[in-house]
C-alpha cells in the first residue's frame, strides 16, 4: 500500500499516523519528496481500511497495491479450483453447460426441458424458483413449489439442479438444491453470503451489474471467509450507457479473473445481452475467451413461446450452441 | 405502451400477440407503416411485462410510455407526501437534517455526536449498528449493541433515530428504530423491501450504486404495494467512470425525482464523494436542486479523527454547513 | 415516433405542434388516454429533431421507433457491403488481419514488422504516424515522416497501409494510404467525418469511448451522406466503471452492429483491454462473435519490447492467434 | 510514481528496466516484499509512459502519484488563474453570466437576446454558428454568416462573444471572437487544441461526455503548454446508464476541479440534463458548489418557442436564475 502525505503536514500528526500503521503490523518505508511525503507499507495490509485512510486530513492518496482479496487469491493458491456437484466438476479444464428454464412453471414444463438439454449436452439444470424482478406486479416466481418441482426434475433425470436464493429465510428449503446462485442484486448481500459460507454447498455467485471484478472477488471472499471455498463466479454482463443492449457482456473479465483468482469462471449469455439472438455469439465469445462454463435459459415450447422465455432459446438451438462452443473449446485445449 | 411488430410477420403470430396482450384488459391501436406495425396499447400496462414481450422474435422494440411505478407516480398522486417521524416532518416543504457518525463505537460516543448536532440543528440522528462493508475483514459495526446504543441516545437527547437494516431477520431488533434506512447495496433485496412494505415505521431508500430512477422509484414501489407510503428517497451518488471521486452525485435526480414522485427526497453528501472536503459544496448544491434534506456524517472528536469518519464533519463544521443550507433553503422558498 | 403529450395541454398548443410535424411531411395517429395524448408519426421522421421536439414545455416523452440513420441501415441495403481495399476485401464473409506497430519509428522497424506480419497472414498493415495522445508531453509520433515510411513498407511488401488521420488540413498527406483511419477521440468530429465523404478512400471508423452503437452508425452517415460508402467499423472497448481493464471490450456490439447494419465490423482487441495478454482472448472473442476482421498490434523485436508497444504481440504470438482465429472462423462457416 | 514488479522477474531485466527509468532523470526506492518488488520513482515523472510500462511483461502495475498535469496543477500554481475577457474577469472570485440562443438564427434574433440577456445580467453573449450535430441531417448551423450575426450583437451590445470552433481551418474566421469555445465532442482533438495553445484568446474547454477531470485538465495541459495560458474549464454533464436525463452533471467536479487546478471553473446546466425545466435547479446547485460562472442558453420569442430552444429559458426565467444564483453568490461570499 503506497500513502501519500500532503506536502506541509505537521510532523506530530505523520508521527501518529506512522505509529497507527505499524500497528497493524506493516513496515513503513518512507520518501520525502519535493511536494509530498510518500510511506511504502510492507506487509499484510488487508485489515487497513482504506476509506477511512483516504479521509484523513493529511493524506493525499492511498493505492493499494496488493489485492485486499486474499482466500480467492491467486497469488497464493496457484492451482485451479475444482468444484464438484455430485460428480461434476467445473474449473481446472472442466467445461459445463448450466441451462433450463428461466422460471419453473409447472412439472411437465421442468422435467420436459431438463431431459431436452441433458440430451443437448447439459451436465446442470437450472430453473428459477424464487425471481427477483424490479416490479412487485410482476410474476415473483413460483418460490417453495417451484423449489420442489425442480428437485422433481433432478430426480428423473439425475442433474443436479442450479438454482437462486433470494433470503437467508429460505435457506432450509435449499437443502436439496446442489448449487445455490446467488443473483447479481444481491452480491453485495453480505449477511446472506456470510451465512453461505456456513453451508457446505457449491455456490455460483453471479456479479453485480456495476460491480467491479474486485468486488466480485471481495464477495467470494466474504463466502470462503466462512469455510466454504466453492465458489463459481459468472459474470452475466454490467451496466453501462448502450442502450441497444439490456446489459454489456464485460468479455475481458472472464480471461482476467481467471488470472487473479483460481475459482471457476462461467458466462451468463443469456442475461447479458437481453435478447435471445445474442445468446450464441456470446455463447461463443465467453467460451473463447476462455470460460469454465456456460449457462444458458432454453425454453420449452415453440408454441408457448409467447409466454415464455425472454432471452431463452428452443432445445434445438441450445444444441446449436453446445456443438460451437466444443468445437471451440477443441482448438483452445489442442 | 408502443411495440413495434417487425416487417414481414406472419398475421397469425400478429393476431395471437394481439390478443394476448388484450387479455391484460389494454385497447390496441394499430399503425401499419412501410417497415414496420406500430402497436400503440392504451389502457393500465402495468402489468405486462416488456421484458418478455422485447425478446419475442417478432417485435422490433417495445417502448413503455406511462412509467410502471403507480403508487408513487406524481401523475395519480399529485400532493407531496409528508412523511411524519415522531413529529418530525419531512417533505412538502419541511426540510430536515439527519446527522451522526458513520458507526456506533460506544454510548459516550453516540450520546455526545448526538448532542452536538442536536445543538447543531440536526432533527433526527443517524448512526451505522449494521455495516455493510466490501470486505470480510473489515469492522461489521457493533451490531444488535450498536441499536441499543442508539436507543440510549434518543432517551437522553429526544431525537429519532435512523439507522440501516441489513437482513430481514434483524427486523425485530428494529421495534425502537424510527426511520429503518435500506443501504444502496440492498436496494433491489426484493425480499427485504416487501417485508419492510409489512411494517408501519419510516422507510429512507437509498438509490443503489448503479440504480436508474426509475428502478429506484421501483423499490419505493415494492414498500408502497405492501402498504406502507412513509418512503423517503436518498441520492447518495452513482457510480461512473470518473475515479476522483468514489461516487458521481447526480444532482438532477434530487429535481427530477421530486417530479416524477410525490415521495420526499433528500440528498446523502457524506457517500456521494468519498471524502469530507466536498461535503459541504454538495451539502449546499443539494439544497439549491430542491431536496427535502441533507444526511450527514458527523464525528465526535478531533483528537481521535484518525480512527474515526471517512467523509465526516466535525460539529462544528456541520453547524455551517446548517447555516448555509438554511440560507439557501431562505432563497428557494422567497 | 411517438409523440407522448402531457395531460392538460392546450389545444391550440396542441394542433400548433401537430402542423408543425406535419409540416415535415408526416402522418399523424392521435390516441387520447385518461392521462396522456399519444401521437404516432409514420412516415421518415428522420428530419425531425427529437431533441428540440422534447424540450417543448407541452411533450412529455419523445421515443424514435425508426432508427435515425438510413445509408448505413439494413433495413433499407439488406445486403452486406463488401469494402475493397486494392482488391482485398473486407465484410460479406470476407475476413481479414490488420496488423503492425503501434507507432512507425524506423524504416527498419516497419518494413521488418510489415514483413511477419504479412508471413504470419495479416493482409492489411497498420500503424501510426500521427498519434492522440493524452498527454501534450508524450511522443505524438512521427507524423509525416512517418507516412512516407509507411509507404515504403508497403512497396516493399504490397499490403495496403491503414493509418490514423488526426485532422483535416493533413489530408494531402494521406494521399497514398489505402484506408484512413478515424479515431476513437474524433468519432464526432464532424468536419472531419464530412471531409471523409467526399473521398474515395476506405474508412475505418472507431466507436468512441462513450459512443453508443446509434452513435456510431450516425458517424457513420456523416461519412456516408458525402458520397463514400466505404465505411468500416470498429469496437475498441468503450469506458466502464471498471478499473481493472482501461476499457471494456463491448462484444455484443460487434452481434448487434452486424444486424443493424450492412457495413463490416472488425474489432480491435489491443486497444480494447490495454495489455496483450488479453489480446488473444479477445481477439478469438470478437471472432467468435462473428466479426469481419481483426486489427491487432505487433511489435517489433523482443529486445527492444522495452520501449516498444504497449498492448502488443511479437509476431509469433500474433501467429497463433491468427491460427486459431482461422480455426473458429471454420467453425462459423461449417 | 509507483511501480510494482511481479515476482520471479529475472534480475536483468530489473535492472535494464531501473536503468531505462533513471534516463528520465528520476530516483528510485526500491522494496523487496514477498509476493513483489516496489519500486517508488522520486522525481518529475511526467515524461514516462505509463502505458507503455503497464504493458510490459515484468510489470505487475504502475500508479501514478504525482498528477501528469503541471501548468494546470494547483500545487505548482497556487493562485487562482483571473481569465480577463476585454475587462470582464472569470475565476479569482469573480463569477459571471454568459447567456445567449442555442444557434444563432437572423441578426433580429442576436440582437434581441443578446440586450435581453444584458438587462436580465449576463456579462458576455454565447450563441452556435457552428452546431455540432449526431445527424448529418440536423441543422449544422449558420456557420461564417453566424459568426458575421454574433460580431454585430457585439458591437450593438458591447457584450464580448463566446462561440465554438469545430475546426482549425475556421481560426481565421474566429478574429473578433472573444472567447473560443471547444465542444465536449472536441475534448480531446489535439491538434485543435495544440493550436489554440498558440493564439492569444481565452478559451472555453467543455468536459467531453467520457472524460475524466484528469483527462480535462491534460487537455488545459495542451492547451497551456503552447503558451496560452487563459482557459476557462466547463463542466456540461458526463455520461451514465441513467435514462431520464440526457447526462449526468458532475456537481463535485465543480468543487474538486478547484481544487485541483487554478483554472476558472463554470457549468453549463442548460446541456446537463437536457431539458430547461432542470437548467434553474442545475444553475442554484453548480453555484452552491463553488462555479466560477454558469453559461446558459436563453431563447428569443415565446411565440416562436416550437422551434426554438431545446433546453432554453426565457429571458425571465434567465433573470429569476441570475437573481438566485447571485443570492446564493453572497452567501458563499459572507
């Protein structure tokens, strides 16, 4: 961490503020320049708040230099994590599909789409139970019964079901669900991600529509600081000025934060864009730049289809995307 | 509602879309042009929902004219709502000042700041007990003592206190809090907003980090459809790519908001900027846009500011800000 | 477009405002709803200003259904245009590799760099002789020096020369560059753009850093409204939130831009992170998303990296993403 | 400036890199830590290339301490800069009006606003002849015979004239100008600003739409290292993900841009959100922060006010905005 002191600051206050650094163990190492005093500090800096550092009267500027994440680091856990559901593994070379329906409707909907894209190549099923939606007059998901539908699926296909929790309230319902989301509105629910990290139970954390990469991986942080370190990150697409697209599908997050961390990164195409004929070329793009995964909403029924799935694709076309996606991951493993 | 039909659709698929969305109870007034259908819905769209509609295959664009947000739409609701916290008004011309530190440390502590700006011209007095806080190794406020520690405070001083929820199962420990404060980062924790729709107490929302007005006004929504109408916005800053600053005040949603709602709206000048220098300029141009009050933060003691206050004024520094806003709140209402 | 009139307007207001967008040769569908008037243009609306049209004290919302651009719009040319560039062509299927230094320092550097390139299948060679620069004291390239080296490459080598222009009055110089180059930073400046369509020459226009994709399609109209149609786009990342990369590769653009419009679309994967080793995640991204060629830094000599190309590859690194660009290129076309 | 290498780096190519640092005349601190080495670069800076070290391979990150702007930069030039135009001063504490039509339309029009304007307190007259428009289609403006219009309200008025430049092929059109005006869209067109830097005329430098303050002031840095010294910064809004307003006006940029540099500092509320009802309210708050001045624009006839003014007051509405702002003037003042 590099502090810079403004240039005229009282030698007693820089004094203090130097005793208060060393007490968080650091070593300082200190350059008077011509128009600022600038402290290299050495050491384990991640208890140091840097809000509060930057506040002070006397301080110029606080760059961090090292990570505050430490669990999720990279630095210092080199190897790829592995995460297994039920004896499928995500990350280290494993690839996965995720997909199913956006929200569960009715049995013979969960059950009909989950052994269409098992047969497509889907290793996962997903399926929305509880929704957050912005409005309060739309459809709020159908919540325990939908939950109950999908581990019906998950029983006459074998697929281990994917699916997200919106309140620590809910957390018993999700015992028989193999991977709980947690979606981007709540990745910053820290109360619910601490008590994810209580729970053994792989935990697929999608980013915030504004936040950062760090902040993604200061999120898994809050999880592994628990206990649980299995965690799949996804990114699904931020938030910028286009407005031709819903969201902007950030690509160089997936090859980047797969270098700062060693926890599975999968891509969300289908929320990323908005529409569904952006699913494959994003599809595409996130598995060439190297993605542990993907995870795609594909809808039932050409006939229903106007009720349906909003950025969701037809069984057939999920296959479409499956069958590109290898072949890319063939030339990126040759 | 306008939704564009794309050119060349086959009538059955254009009848079938028709009727369904006549099944929401909407008339259809129909455009047809050389490359495109113009579908114009009239009537309450409120509960159609465009995402679905915007990913159809056969729609061009789907464009929403009257806003989804009803009960806090200026537009049904044209009197300003005056939210009423144990007297204390705020909205319709009563302008008021929430002011205290950013965490609760100890009793002398919270007893004295609330003193202080009570002197100051502070009506109610804010305090953090539950921290949300970006990394797990940072200090998460004193919690469930945190509340109890505010609630010694307004004993001794009369004033109301405001103080952030993180968690639906804390909303017990909240029977004495008077205005239960929703942080930026919880703004879309849907589950919690319905919740707190149930309770009967003063609501401060604050607009999320990359919130646009109208999902804020959304949020207000989701309290207001659970009958609870006592919702107070807050601007705090969005974020942007600007890095000087940790967050952009946007000033114009303090006028515009008070256009679109009837809904009191007030401006949090301690977040916006990230640091305490520009508290008072954006205290003072919120004032000036036209807000119903200013949150500030406000530290105890100068002696220990090293420890203390990222963004936070001292008392005295707080008392001019006070003036100033007073003085220009003189000019606005001439 | 749609025309929303506030409630309460008055009349005579009202039919002013309707003679005068009808004075624009368009066609008037007038819906009155409890609190709104709706008007529905048909017709080309693209004279109209929606700009001046939404400031009227009366409108309440201005929405274009029809894009505002008409050369450069698909709906209108459905067939790619294929740009010619001394026989090499680019879009309608035609995929090419545009490469070479950053800047031009030497007629060593470039004629060596334009040569592996070449070797390693790049059909067009860039680099820069005027260069933006954020600072006015960093090195702003050699200018027109460094056309002539340019030139000398390209007799040397026969591959076309694209290089940046930076201002009108440096148009003579270009005369034997094969296709001029418009900046992220002079996207809008509209002079120049102008200037451009009333030459022949092939134009490869960079979206700016805050451009939406209307934005850029109406640049390139300017272009287009002279004359020249010769226009080919270019995402290079556009500004986000995010700090850990200088911009965000915006991949759906390259998907969305495609269907929009007729006009190629490459991507420049170099400029889009801000260091190289992202360049071939993204470079194999934006093919997989499906664009028309690929514009990558190389640099020079190992040796001397040091002073040499940010955001650049050596050509073997340029190599192995051009084979395995080739290969996803299969992929799309089986 | 502060260099971090990453670990196992090759102890030659440190030291080559140390040595191709100290060329620049910079000292170096150097720190061993476990996961990195620091290297802390004492001394002027500016000349190094953060770009380019970035993107070097043995390079973990670079930051910059020192701010890259220095005829700009309020640490080397502590006193307020006084921008005299023809004897009305900008900045120093002195605050001014400037106000005037969108486009300059007919020399009736001009006149008329620019003694409107007078009487209602504007000090200096602005109005478009050249328009920077996203459509080539729209209005470009009465261009030569619009400067020709704003030269005779000039000479009837007395008032000085702030119009924009679109190109340096225009300068010599810009003799009688008083202050050049460079556009958002402009910001960052070097060589307009580099000659500029070489006239003798005050400047005004609108803030572009993505540019950060830092990328403002290095485009004042172009600007004053030409040897012209008297440039008027103006922030006119940025761009967010917001959707009700057309930008986001930066109210802290006001107030930290003061701080930054000794440049004047106005705001253009009339561009900011765009639409006129917000320019009174936007006017108040940039004036609350600490503005050097406000420029507005102001129509002609009410009467005529179809095609007039987007985002234009009335010359009342205009004199109620200047007898606001001057009162919150003396308070700030007091």
């Amino acid at each position: 961490m590099v502090v810079v002191i403004k240039k005229g600051t009282d030698e007693q206050q820089l004094y203090n503020l130097k005793e208060w650094l060393k007490s968080f163990g650091v070593d300082i190492n200190e350059s008077k320049g011509e128009y600022e005093t600038v402290l290299g500090l050495i050491g384990d800096t991640s208890h140091i708040d840097t809000d509060l550092l930057s506040s002070l009267a006397i301080i110029d500027s606080v760059t961090r230099i090292s990570e505050p994440f430490k669990a999720a680091n990279r630095k210092f856990h080199p190897d790829d994590t592995v995460v297994d559901v039920n004896g499928i593994k995500i990350g280290g070379g494993n690839f996965q599909y995720i997909a199913g329906p956006c929200s569960v409707e009715s049995e013979e909907q969960i059950t009909y789409i989950a052994s269409e894209v098992k047969k497509a190549g889907a290793m996962l099923l997903r399926g929305g139970a509880f929704k957050p939606r912005t409005s309060p007059y739309a459809f709020q998901g159908m919540r325990a019964d939908g939950l109950r539908l999908l581990e019906e699926a998950k029983q006459q296909t074998g697929m281990p079901i994917v699916t997200e929790i919106m309140d620590i309230s809910h957390l018993d319902l999700f015992e028989n669900v193999d991977v709980i989301q947690v979606g981007a509105r709540n990745m910053q629910n820290f109360e619910l991600l601490k008590e994810l990290g209580h729970t053994h139970k792989p935990i697929l954390l999608k980013r915030g529509l504004a936040a950062t990469m760090q902040e993604l991986l200061m999120s898994a942080e809050y999880i592994m600081a628990g206990g649980n370190n299995k965690v799949i990150l996804c990114e699904r697409g931020i938030r910028t000025f286009e407005t031709y697209t819903r969201n902007t599908m950030d690509i160089s997050a997936i090859a980047l934060l797969k270098e700062k961390t060693h926890l599975p990164v999968i891509a969300d195409p289908s929320h990323a864009a908005g529409f569904s004929r952006l699913v494959k070329p994003l599809a595409l793009a996130a598995t060439a730049a190297g993605a542990d995964g993907i995870m795609i909403e594909v809808h039932n029924d050409p006939a229903h289809a106007l009720c349906d799935g909003p950025q969701a694709l037809t069984p057939e076309q999920f296959k479409e995307v499956v069958d590109d996606c290898n072949a890319i991951r063939d030339i990126l493993n040759k």
